[in-house]
C-alpha cells in the first residue's frame, strides 16, 4: 500500500515538471539559457556601439602626437633691423600633449641677409642635440659639445654634426617675425621633421 502511494506521487511530480502548472508548456533549461546569451550578446553589442564616440572622444589626447601650434611670435621685427650677425631668441612653444598645453622655451636664431630677408636656425646641433652658440669673434655657430661649426647662414663647416643647421619657417606678418618651431632627427644627413 506504502509502495503503491509512493508510486503514484513520483508519477505526479514527474508529469508536472513536464508540462508545467496549470497545463503550460516550460521552455527547457538549455533553450533558456541559449535565447539568455543571445540577448546579452545583443545588449552588449549595442552598448559597445553606442559607447565608442564617447571613448574615442575621451581618449583621443593620449593617442595623438604632441603638437607644437603653428606660428609663435619672436619679435618687432624693428627689433632685428640693425642686427650686424645672428640674434639669439628665446620663443615660448605651445605644444598640446594630451589633455595638456605644455609651454616650453627654446632657443633660435634669427639672422638677415643682405636684402633684408630673415631666416630663423634652430639652436639644436643635428649631431646629439646639444645647444650650439653663435660666437661673434669667430663668426661662426659652434656647439661646445664635439666642437661641430656652422657658417652664419647655418651651413657645416666641420665636425661631427651630419648636416647643417636646421632651419625653421618663418615669416613677418603685421611688423612681427614669427617662426614656426619644429623638431627634427638628429644624425640623419637630410632634415627630416619629428612629429
Ligand atoms: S652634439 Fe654638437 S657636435 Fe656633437
């Protein structure tokens, strides 16, 4: 009698995890779980999409390379109009690194040539980057670090520097000189700009 009871409850336990209460149908575990990743997968995929504009607006800074801005001002240029040789200039460089305005000074040199036309050196030697130093009573550009030489128009005169002085734009614009300060590689023959 016992046997025969627990017989019938086993048999109405089995019968309702098959078909549900109340008659339903209950979608199987796996099917369940399947349909679940899916709409995650969906939900995810969706949020990746939306949220990309936003990283990349937020992490745009760090990937791109540092930029000095375009023309910095050196002077009147009343300022070099008597000038006999070269004329040593400190500039303030904006650069935007990052998220950052870095503000750096450099040194340049500013020179004119007979007609009146200037033209701006950079004061670091293509050899290793040393400061090289206009030297009035030699009337030539020298870098104390290996003795490299520069005539007053920048070209190599000896040394171990692999070319001459490197020369930056410039222009005159409302009475001011302004130049553009680039960097460039050091112990290449030809000018090659870094960016
Ligand atoms: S760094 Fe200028 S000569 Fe070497």
């Amino acid at each position: 009698m016992s046997g025969f009871k627990e017989e019938s409850l086993s048999g109405k336990t089995a019968g309702a995890s098959q078909n549900g209460h109340e008659g339903r149908e209950i979608t199987p575990p796996g099917r369940r779980s399947f349909l679940g990743l899916i709409l995650g997968a969906g939900a995810a995929t969706v949020g990746v999409l939306l949220s990309a504009p936003l990283f990349r607006f937020a992490l745009h800074p760090i990937f791109k390379a540092t930029v000095p801005l375009k023309w910095t001002e050196v002077g009147e240029v009343k300022d070099f109009t008597s000038a006999k040789g070269p004329v040593q200039r400190y500039v303030k460089i904006e650069q935007r690194d990052g998220w950052r305005k870095v503000v750096t000074e450099k040194v340049l040199y500013v020179c004119k040539d007979p007609s009146g036309k200037f033209s701006t050196f950079s004061s670091i030697c293509p050899h290793l980057g040393c400061s090289v130093a206009w030297h009035d009573e030699k009337k030539n550009f020298i870098c104390p670090c290996h003795n490299g030489q520069f005539t007053s128009d920048g070209k190599l005169l000896s040394g171990p520097p692999p070319r001459g002085l490197d020369l930056l734009d410039c222009k005159v614009e409302d009475g001011k000189l302004m130049v553009h300060y680039q960097y460039f590689r050091q112990l290449v023959p030809n000018k090659e700009v870094l960016t």
